[in-house]
C-alpha cells in the first residue's frame, strides 16, 4: 500500500509489521510521531508514559518479559533514561527491544544540540541510522533482528530531517508475530556486583561479534563511482553528499556503531581523496584516526555546531569554516488567548526572580513580556526555584507546566518541603503537554490510545508533597493572581498556585473581541507589551484588533489604564466565559 | 460558476528532472497543508517526493516553511540553496527572506499573493488558490491535484477548496 510517511511513523510502521507489541514514550519534538503514530493501532499496547526514565524501563521490561518492544523519544529525553539505558546493555533483552533516539541538529525545538552516537558507544549498544524515511522502514525489522540474535537494545537514531522529513513509500501492511517465553534468570536481570561483572566480560565478547556484523552488513555499503573522490557518510549527510557529487564514491554508514573498521580501510585504500561529512560530533572522523586513516579528511569543527544543508557540501569538502548566517525568521510567540500570558504580565509587574521550564511558556522570556528567567532541562521550574530562593530570598517564583510538573517536577517539590524552601511555584495547567501537539498525561484522566483513565489530581498531589498551601485560580483574573502571588511571598510557607485555563487549541470557543476607543487612547502601548499576536499597531499610530484570531481574553484590556479597551457588552465585567473552570 | 476552456499549461520543468517547491509563511496559514497536497498530487502522478519541515515550537506564530521535491529519484530533503523552481509564499515578510533559494530562473509566486487576498473571501481557502497558480506552472495533472485535494481535506470542504483551486488555475471565474 502506498503511504507518504515520516521518518517517525515510517520507523513504527516498520515495527508494527516486525510483530510490534508495546511501545512507551514521552512526547518530545521530533519524535513524537512515533508513538502517535503506533498508538492508533488496536493491537499495539502504546502508552505515554509518566517520563522517558519510566517509558524506556517498562519497554525494556516487555521485552524482557517476551513481546517486541520499542521505546521512543528525542535526543534530552534519552539524558532522563541514561540510568536504565547504561545497564540494558548488560542484561540484553529476550524478545527485540529498539530504542529510537530523535536528535535535533540546529535546535528547533531543543534546548541543545547532542549526538546521540556517542550515547551509543558510551552505552555499548549498537546503532542503527536511517537516511530517509524508506530506511526508517526498512531498518525497524532489521533492528529487531539484531536485537534479538545478539540479545541487546539497538537503538535508532533520527535526526530533525529524517524523522520529520515525509516521502512516499510502499509499505507491506503484514505483520508477523512471534511472542518468546520468559525465564527466570538471576544472572541475567539481577545486576548485583558479581552479575554485573559477568555480564560485563559477556558484554565485550558481544561487541567484538557485533563488530564482524557492521563489517559484513549491507547496512554499511560501499558505493564505487570515481575513485577520485569518496565520502564517508551517514543518516541525512549520506544524501546531501549524493545530491552535491552525484558521481563520487561513498562509504554509506547506517550502522554507525559498532564502527565498521575492516569496511572503512578497504574504502579509503580505494579512493584518492577522501572527506567525512557528519552532522554534530566528530564521530566516524574519531574512528577513522583511532584507525590511522590519515587521507580522511574531516569538517571544519565549525560545523560541529547546526545542522547542514546541502550547499554547505562544498564549503566542507574545501575544508572551509561555516559562514554564520544571522537568524532572520520570526519569533514564535505565545497564541492568543494563551493563559500563560496572563501569568506572566502579573509576574512581570511584581518583579519577580522567575525559574522557568520545558513548554510554550519558555516563550514568557522573549521580550517584551522578558518575565522568566532561566530554563534548563524538564523540572528546573522547580529545582531552580529551589536553588535561587535558597541564594537570593524572597520574590522568587517558579514556574512549571501541568506535563512537566508530572514528568519532572514532583521529586523536586519533595526536595523543596523536605529542605524547607521557602516560596511560590506556580503550575501552568493547560490541561495538556501542548508544544508538542497536545498530548494527554496523567492529570488529564486521559491515555494515548484516547481511553479515559484513573486522573491525577495535582492539589492533592502538591499537598502530600509537602506543599504548605495549593491555591487554585484562572489565571485570567489577573488582579486576584497578582494579589495571591504577592500574599504567598510574603508567608515564610512553601505555596503551590495552580493557574488552570486550558490551552487555546484544544479550547478553541471564544468570545468578542474588546472594543478600542480611540478617543481615550494616549499612545502608551501598554496593550501591545501583553505581546498578543491580535493586537497590532495601525498605520495611524492607533490600536488594531483581528476579531479572528482574538479570543476575548481580555488580558489586553487589564493593561489599558486609561479605558481605551472596553470590554464588548456581550459579557458583563465579571462574567468569566463558560468555559473556564471554577475556583476551587 | 462555470468554466473556461483549459489554458495550455507552460512545464517549465522536464518531467525527469527533481522539482523544487518551496512554501514559506507563518504558523496557522494552511503552509503545511498546502505542501502536503502538492506532495500528495505528485505521488499521484507517479513522483518520488520528499517532503521537509520544522515542527513543534516554530508553529506558535514563528517562520514556517516547507521544502518539495518531486521527480524520478530525490536525494535530499531540503532545496539546495539557489535551486529552488518555485516560490509559494504565504507572507510578503517571509517571500523576502526565501528570495535567495530560488534559482536565478525560479519563479516567485509572491506576486500572485496579493491577487489572492483580493479574490479569495475565506482565508481557508487561500492556500488551495495557490496551489492552483502553481499548477499552470508543474508537470502534474488536473486529476491528481484532484485526487490530492480529496485526500488531504477529505473532512475540510474539498469542494470549497477544488473552487478556489480553480480560481487560482484561472479556470473558474
């Protein structure tokens, strides 16, 4: 059947028809899709999973325990599974287990750039990279091969333009099932010291096997054109180098690690010249000298930094440095209508030390709202929270997303009340994990597969956390939430504020848009610093509003000091829409 | 609504060679669904295509763009700088910055935008005009830009957007 898949689905579709029976994840872009993808077929049981620690546990576990697994996330969602991936080495699986890893080269929608190569050797697991979204398809089932005949993970690595790259594919639409018995063996899963070291000496044994697989594989080819000019290359690098020297010979690499040793001197003896062309780390150019390949030319280190694009090709073969182009592309902004907006307008007027976290409302530190502060890794709301009120005292404020707080941010509440932080955390409940795609988590009663389910209820969590107070407020009423922040800090108490207005694109009702009296208007711009995207300055220096786009949130009708924004007589001032939830 | 007798169709570009078309705009203005037609019409006609774009924080009102490539055999995802066959742009801002991948000989279909705005009542439909200024330009057939259109708005008024497609192919006054 023909299907115009990414990389992402065309890697679970390849799963799905290899007998595919679990796969756990926590969203994160660009791999998202994986598991979306997977969660629409009946016979897969597909969960989003608390976070990526736990996804890549339970996964394991299935496999394990005898059914195909597959465990997916991006490339900083990997960093929360290190502890179970660094020993699953060691226990290996039973039935397959594949662990796909989506980098994002360039940081679209990440906080750094890492290579998760590097994981892999560190991890002693083998890797496999896909070019294109074909690939992706076709390696799921050799994934699994390798993972079950060497009774290891294999992990598969995507980056951005593989995993969100679309292309038309012919896919089978069989699928094979073949469940394996679970044993009990104590050497085997229980990773106590003599065990381990074991399994250890086991383990080194296997990748010297594996190293005979990656030199004998197809997976790593050797395409001869000219002898003149060769690549070595792998993933999305493989096909920008075919694109720019069509007639060039290259050392195609879609098993990276364990690195093809006896493949890669066979290569370089054959060609004149030879270039290496990698996105990120210095991957296969560390191989290479670690095999006294010195005719191998590598990549100035500065395009160890973004991702490349095919016209860099010649610039690199030139040994030339990047060129560094200024980002000109628009910023993206909070939608309208957003209740994280609302909250940061009352903690930009309270001055307060904002700690920031993972989701749209790192977008709170753009100017010219500019009212978050810091933004690390998934739970620093929290955390960072923590560490800054410890070091500065009061007005400092945290703040974390429903999704995230459940992720991440609960160890660190425990932390903060056991250590008798004091201060205000604010969640940001949306109701949904919204910059990814508005996935459910376990605060919205709803799973992946789109069945209704046991809800986590955040005020009772907070409170056996250790929380001295849980408010709960619409963030819309923003005066009350300024007056609420400004009476916590002043408690020696440790408060959580959950500010609960679901998100604009799965709430999408609205209401009329304000009215704008130009008589009254002084030109303060004060509503145009809410950083509403329907609120704009016209051609005469006055105040537009697009009625399409604007909710009738009225955030920029609270800035307006001189009543030049009226709230529209279809809702009396204290009525709040329908659709907001009440105060508890 | 009645129709005008079909236009010979200029192919600018020989049916074995890749072509290039890159969308840009912002987030929410129909970019990606536009491009996922032209990939779905090509796919029809019988292409190999490649389809790339951003997603995740980049839709919250930020730069989207979209790179398809269509022909017997694509290699990599993203239009080369200085290749790209077509420019469709969604936002004058954002035509401006995407001038310098079109090659010396590409066409900008910036200058149809504002036609559009004018003729196009919906904003929804604006993405399907589009597409159908750009179809007197690309080798694929009126069937399947057709079949396309089915597929990618099967639940979003395909008959709203075959009209403006039309309008755009400047075969429907």
């Amino acid at each position: 059947m023909m299907k115009f898949l990414s990389g992402d689905e065309a890697v679970a579709q390849g799963a799905y028809e290899a007998g595919l029976q679990f796969a756990a994840s926590y969203p994160g872009t660009p791999a998202t899709e994986v598991l979306e993808y997977l969660a629409k077929f009946a016979d897969v049981d597909a969960q989003w999973s608390v976070n990526e620690k736990v996804a890549f546990e339970v996964a394991l576990a299935s496999a394990i325990a005898g059914k195909r697994s597959l465990y997916s996330s991006k490339h900083v969602g990997l960093n929360v599974a290190m502890d179970p991936l660094m020993t699953s080495a060691y226990t290996g699986v039973n039935a397959g287990f594949i662990v796909v890893v989506a980098d994002d080269p360039g940081i679209h929608s990440s906080q750094n750039e890492q290579d998760t190569r590097i994981f892999s050797r560190a991890a002693k697991i083998p890797m496999l990279e896909p070019a294109n979204p074909l690939e992706c398809y076709q390696y799921a089932p050799i994934a699994f091969k390798i993972s079950e005949d060497f009774d290891t993970p294999v992990m598969i690595r995507l980056t951005t333009r593989v995993a969100h790259t679309k292309e038309n594919i012919s896919t089978a639409g069989t699928r094979n099932i073949a469940q394996r018995d679970f044993k009990i063996d104590a050497a085997k899963y229980v990773m106590v010291p003599g065990n381990a070291y074991r399994k250890h000496l086991a383990l080194e044994a296997k990748l010297l096997r594996l190293k005979e697989y990656s030199n004998r594989t197809l997976l790593n080819s050797i395409e001869l054109n000219r002898r003149s000019i060769g690549f070595i290359a792998s993933g999305v690098s493989y096909l920008y180098v075919k694109e720019m020297y069509p007639e060039a010979s290259v050392l195609k690499l879609g098993m990276p690690f364990p690195f093809p040793d006896k493949k890669a001197k066979e290569f370089a003896s054959g060609v004149k010249r030879l270039f290496v062309v990698e996105e990120l780390e210095p991957f296969i150019e560390e191989e290479l000298v670690r095999l006294g390949i010195r005719k191998a030319k590598a990549k100035d280190p500065s395009f160890r930094i973004g991702e490349l694009r095919p016209e860099f090709m010649p610039r690199i073969v030139a040994g030339k440095k990047k060129i560094e182009a200024e980002p000109t592309s628009r910023k993206p902004v909070l939608c309208p209508g957003c209740p994280h907006r609302a909250v940061f307008i009352a903690l930009k007027s309270l001055k307060a030390t904002v700690a920031g976290d993972i989701g749209c409302y790192t977008l709170g530190a753009l100017p010219p709202l500019g009212a978050l502060h810091s933004c690390l890794c998934m739970g620093t709301g929290v955390t960072f929270f923590d560490g800054f009120s410890r070091a500065l005292g009061n007005n400092v404020v945290g703040v974390i997303g429903d999704s995230t707080f459940v992720h991440s941010g609960i160890t660190g509440l425990v932390n903060a009340a056991y250590n008798r932080t004091k201060g205000v955390i604010i969640i940001l409940d949306n109701s949904t994990t919204a910059m990814t795609g508005s996935q459910p988590h376990p605060a919205t009663g709803m799973t992946a597969k789109g069945t209704q389910t046991k809800k986590l209820i955040l005020e009772d969590l907070c409170k056996a956390c250790g929380a001295d107070h849980v408010d709960v407020i619409d963030p819309f009423r923003i005066s009350e939430l300024k007056a609420l922040i400004k009476q916590r800090l002043n408690e020696a108490s440790l408060s959580i504020i959950i500010a609960r207005s679901p998100c604009r694109l799965i709430e999408r009702s609205r209401s009329e848009a304000p009215h704008f009296d130009a008589s009254k208007c002084k030109k303060c711009y004060q509503c145009l610093a809410v950083n509403c995207p329907a609120i704009f300055k016209t051609q005469d220096g006055l105040i537009g509003i697009n009625a399409q786009t604007c909710t009738g949130c009225d955030v920029c009708v609270s800035a307006c000091s001189f009543g030049a924004l009226i709230k529209p007589k279809s809702r009396s001032p204290d009525q709040k829409p329908e659709n907001r939830p009440q105060d508890l | 609504m009645k129709r005008t007798v079909p236009k010979v169709l200029k192919r600018t570009v020989p049916k074995v060679l890749t072509t290039n078309v890159l969308f840009c705009g912002t987030g929410g203005q129909g970019v990606l669904s536009a491009a996922e037609v032209l990939s779905w019409a090509a796919i029809y006609d019988g292409y190999h295509v490649k389809k790339s774009e951003v997603h995740g924080m980049a839709q919250r009102g930020g730069s989207v763009e979209s790179h398809v490539r269509f022909g017997a055999r694509v290699y990599s995802p993203l239009i080369p700088e200085g290749t790209a066959d077509y420019l469709v742009s969604f936002l004058k801002d954002e035509s401006l910055r995407m001038r310098p991948m079109l090659r010396s000989r590409g066409v900008d279909l910036t200058t149809d935008l504002e036609k559009a705005h004018g003729t196009i009542e919906e904003k929804k439909f604006l993405n399907s005009y589009l597409l159908g200024v750009l179809s007197r330009h690309v080798p694929i057939s009126e069937a399947s830009w057709f079949l396309a259109i089915d597929t990618v708005f099967a639940k979003k008024n395909p008959q709203g957007n075959k009209d403006a497609f039309l309008r755009g192919r400047g075969e429907m006054k």
